[in-house]
C-alpha cells in the first residue's frame, strides 16, 4: 500500500516525552509562583533600627517577577533540550525490538521464511509480538514445505499415468498388428488410476479450504455404511470386518466423513494379512468428544514408519505391490478432513502387528 511519508514513530515519542517533560515542569513553575504569591507580601518594611513605618517601603512582589520570570524561562528551555535528548535516547531503545521485527517482516515478505526473531530478555508486549511472529514464521515454512514437497509428489504421480499411456500408444503404432483389446484394456487401467489421482486431488483440496457445510451427522452410522461398501472387497481379500460402537452425533460434513470412514476401512482392508485377516471398527463417545478407531491385522509397522503414512503419497514397503495400491492419499485425506472438522488423527502400531487408527472429533449436540 503506497501511503505519504509522515513523522516517524521515535520522532514523536520524542516530542510526546518532550511536551510531557515541558508541561510538568511549567505546572511546577506555576506551583512555586502560587506558593510565593501566597506567602509573600506585596509590599515590605526593611530599616534597621527604625520604628517609622513610612520609610523603607518597596515592592516585593514586583522585584519578585522581574527575577522570578527569566530563571523559569531559563529552565524550560533547559527541559526542552533535555526532553528532546533523552525522548530520542529513550524512544531509540524502547523502539529497538520492534526494528528488529519489521526487518524480518521484510526478509519474510521477500520469501525468506527461516529467519528468526529470537528477541532476548524477558516477557514483556515486544517480546510475545517476537515470539507469536516466530511461530508464524515456523508454521508457514513447514506448510510451504509441505506443499512443495506435494506438488512435486503430484506433478510426478499425474506424470507416471501420462508416460505410460504415451509409451503404449508408441508400441501400438510402430507395431500395427498389436492386439488392440490388451493395448485398450492396458489404456482404461491407466486412466482410471489418472482419474481416481485427479479426484482425490480435488478432495484433498475442498477438505483443506474447509469449504463445505456442516450439518449434525452420526459417526457410528457412518461408519457403518462404509463398512457395509467395501464389504465385497473385504471378502475378495479374505478379511472379516467387524463393526461396533454407541451412537456418535458430531457436526461436519457427512460426505467428507464418510470419505473418511471408507478411506481407514479400505486401508485396513488391502494392508491386511494375505489370509483370515481381521478389521475392528468402533466408535464411542469421551468426555471430550467422539472417536472412531479402525484397527486392522497385519505385518508389524514401526513407529516411524507409522508416523510417515499420513504425508501425501507415503506408502510403506509392501503397501504399493499390492492389486488395489490407491495413488498414496487415503491417509493424508483422512488427516487433512480430521483437521478440518478440528480433530485429531492418531496411527499407533499394534503390538501384533497392524494399525490402530483413532480420529477424535468434537463431539456434536446430543452427545452423552
């Protein structure tokens, strides 16, 4: 914003400490000449050794003016300098801590985000201005991290689907007499994994701008329903789901929810065990909201890998070979909505072996 120049801040606490400095000191002037006006006669008597009252009678009062009037200028004048001289000293210091903000409010307009404050001394208005602009500056340098490393990992996930399909239609037509039915079938695999990448995208980022509605929705039926649609994948992959909870009311969007919901029941499902795999989901209701938990069987995660699965495109060792790989979203989808309906997600490791998933939302009316 273009604005025109105008006095500086430390010029006037300079001139505030200086008119301040100066009206004090011209009320005390004031208080001494009414003090003296009080108790000191117009006129007076000064004859040693005379009893006649008509001789040796001048003007007190008026020989008090004439000396009283050039001293008091002369002291003002002096308050004047010495106000103007320390309010710039004072206003200097006082002022130090917030240049030293502004310098990196302007490193930080400039991109640079890993510039620190780091103002010293104890707590006081500067200081948690230092300190509140420092964590500012630490949480937009994570975020920007984090969405360059995503672009990045979206620009190379869309890229792989788009190589593919060219490097089929290139065999296809410097080979005329390819079976055409295996190229079309390879093409309509690839565009469905570029199109389910494309909408989880979309999701990804209608859940991050928190642009949806909110309504009073029960978790419990949620998770129920996305149990009940994923059933016939559960069976494919010989895995029992098994669902359980007490009514849960929370308020948010029953869509991206039950996206939710559906995300952890796939997860658990497709990285499960190979045979007789088992998935518990249960919700309930604490004191402090509702929670659903989604635990599956499985081979044993550490807890850093447990605690890399919710970035974007993060999949463990074995979780990409399998026949229903997803594009590496679920997770970070099933954080980025938990976060928009202020909640928490939480991966721990089972002893053995498998997830246990747990989201606690804030908990909606009705709930006991």
């Amino acid at each position: 914003m273009d604005r025109t120049p105008g006095l500086s801040v430390r010029l006037k606490l300079t001139l505030s400490y200086a008119g301040f400095l100066m009206l004090a000191g011209a009320l005390l002037l004031a208080a001494v000449w009414w003090f003296l006006l009080k108790y000191v006669p117009s006129r007076a008597l000064i004859i040693p050794g005379s009893t006649d009252l008509t001789q040796g009678v001048f003007p007190v009062r008026a020989n008090l003016l004439r000396v009283f009037a050039p001293r008091a200028a002369a002291v003002l004048a002096f308050l004047l300098l010495f106000g103007l001289a320390g309010g710039w000293f004072l206003a200097g210091r006082m002022l130090a801590p917030l240049t030293r903000i502004t310098d990196a409010t302007r490193l930080a307009s400039g991109g640079s985000l890993s510039h620190r404050i780091g103002l010293p001394g104890r707590r006081d208005e500067f200081r948690e201005l230092a300190d509140a602009f420092d964590t500012m500056l630490a949480r937009l340098e994570a975020q920007v991290d984090e969405q360059r490393r995503f672009a990045a990992n979206a620009s190379h996930e869309l890229r792989t689907p788009l190589a593919v399909s060219k490097a089929l239609l290139d065999v296809a037509r410097a080979d005329p007499g390819h079976d055409a039915g295996e190229l079309v079938d390879r093409l309509h695999t690839v565009n469905t994994r570029a199109i389910a990448l494309t909408e989880a995208l979309l999701l990804l980022s209608r859940a991050e701008q928190r642009t949806f509605a909110r309504e009073r929705v029960d978790l419990s039926l949620i998770a129920e329903e996305a149990a009940e649609m994923l059933l016939p994948l559960a069976e494919s992959h010989g895995v029992t789901v098994e669902t359980r909870g007490d009514v849960t009311p929370v308020t948010g969007s029953h869509a991206l929810l039950l996206q939710l919901a559906v995300n952890l029941v796939q997860n658990a499902i497709v990285h499960n065990l190979p045979d007789q795999g088992t998935v518990w989901v249960t919700t309930g209701v604490r004191p402090d909201g509702v929670v659903l938990t989604v635990e599956n069987t499985g081979e044993w995660v550490t807890p850093e890998l447990a605690a890399t699965l919710t970035e974007p495109f993060q999949r463990g060792t074995e979780r990409i070979r399998t026949d229903h790989a997803g594009v590496g979203l679920g997770l970070a989808i099933v954080r980025t909505i938990t976060h928009a309906h202020d909640g928490t997600l939480t991966l721990t490791p089972r002893p053995a072996g498998g997830l246990r998933i747990t989201v606690e939302l804030p908990a909606g009316p009705g709930a006991a």
